[in-house]
C-alpha cells in the first residue's frame, strides 16, 4: 500500500489518487451518455501486487455502479467495435 496522508498525492507520478490507497489509477476519461443518464469512466489501474489493467466503470443516475476489468486486448477490442459501429451509424445517416 501507498504510504500517503489524506492530503498528499501519490508518490507515483502517473497515479491520480490521493491519500491512502491500495489501487493506483490513471484517470484516462469520463464520458456522460446515455441521455445523460449514465457516466462512462475509463482508467489505468494498478493493484499493490504490480497487476495492471484497464478499468470501464459505468455509474447510472441512480443506482450502484458497475466496475469492469479488461486487459489491453479486451479493451482494445471493445474500442475498436466502438468505432467501427459509430462509423456504421454515420454512414447509414448520410
């Protein structure tokens, strides 16, 4: 665990959090959706044993959030079909 008061920033230099923790993040983007009902987050995460993955996490309006865990592949790959159905959805409106 990161030694930290609950005032003092991470003492790695990529990690976002502040104080106490156990899990270093990187906030990579957060993305209100869904009719402005959900906000989608996507993060670089770290745990104390050095295991490092992307983390999605989708937080409605109202009601517990969800918390997903990728590795770069699977990230990648969701990202990836998310272009491409963008692209399709443009494509069929033009």
């Amino acid at each position: 665990m990161t030694a930290t008061t609950s005032n003092q920033e991470c003492a790695l230099k990529w990690c976002n959090e502040a104080g106490e923790h156990r899990t270093h993040r990187q906030y990579v983007t957060s993305v209100v959706a869904g009719r402005g009902r959900w906000m989608l987050g996507v993060n670089l995460v770290e745990s104390e044993t050095g295991r490092r993955q992307i983390e999605l996490t989708a937080v409605p309006r109202h009601g517990p959030s969800v918390v997903l865990d990728l590795q770069p592949d699977e990230a990648e790959a969701i990202g990836d079909s998310l272009v491409e159905a963008a692209t399709r959805q443009a494509h069929a409106s033009a």
